[in-house]
C-alpha cells in the first residue's frame, strides 16, 4: 500500500496526456463537425453530435469517471504530502479540479441542451461553448504539465 501514491500519480498522468490529446483531437475533428460557422455566431449540427455521441461513448469512460477520482484521490495526497513534490501536485489537482467542475456545470449540461435544439439552429451558446472550450484544454494542459514535473521531483 505504500505504493499506492505513486501508482495514482501515474495514472493520473497517463490520464491526464490522453485527455489532453483526445481535446486536441475533438478540438480540431470533431467540434468542426458539430458546429458551422454562420457570421459570428454557429449553427448547430445536432445530427452530427447526437450521431458521434462522444460524451458517453468516450468521455465518461476518460474523463467524466477516472479523471475526475484520480484528481481527487491525488488531491488528498497532495493535502497529506510535505515533501518535494507537494507544491506541483497541488497546483496540478486545483487546475483540473476547476477544470472537473467547469465541465460539469457548464460544458456538460450546455451539449446537451444543444443537441436538443432543431438542427442548423443559430447559437450564441454554441460560440461561447467552442470559445471556453480552447481555455478547457489549455487548463488540462497545465494540470498535466504540472503532474509531469511531480514525477521529476524526488518522492
């Protein structure tokens, strides 16, 4: 049991790097997919979203679920920790813990009204929801780096 830390750390790495890449990857793929540019605002491609479904085909099973235990399991280590390592696994589990919550509150609950609107519906939301969604993955990012470094410091 005393590895257990290290093994939650690097888990949460692991998880953290394809969470990082599978945003990237949405980002660029499957976003454009969703949403249509119309002015400055986007129409939405509900057919496309409910089509792709990657918040329960995918998601819960990167992100919603693991991520967001490992994030608090390596919370309460980094709350215990005194060590090296305290000040980065802190900063790293803040960041995606305000990036957890933020996805529950908003970018959740926000697809899924979208995917409800009629199809090619024009959506301030939409623009806003893409717009957040670039700070999402750049939070994910930091709290990934952050976590990268903790495995460079000594135990």
């Amino acid at each position: 049991m005393q590895n257990l830390p290290e093994i939650l750390l690097w888990l949460y790495v692991i998880n953290l790097g394809v969470a990082f890449g599978a945003g990237i990857y949405e980002a660029r793929i499957i976003l454009p997919q969703w949403f249509i540019p119309f002015g400055s605002d986007l129409k939405v491609n509900t057919q496309a979203i409910n089509q792709t479904d990657v918040g329960r085909r995918f998601w819960a099973m990167v992100t919603t679920i693991p991520l967001t235990l490992l994030t608090i399991a390596n919370l309460a280590i980094a709350l215990k920790s005194t060590g090296a390592r305290h000040d980065w696994l802190l900063a790293s589990t803040v960041i995606i813990l305000i990036e957890r919550i933020s996805t529950f509150t908003f970018f959740i609950p926000t697809i899924i009204k979208l995917a409800q609107l009629e199809n090619l519906a024009i959506s301030k939301q939409a623009t806003l929801w893409v717009r957040v969604n670039y700070f999402r993955n750049l939070l994910t990012l930091l709290g990934w780096l952050a976590a990268l470094k903790v495995l460079s410091l000594p135990v």
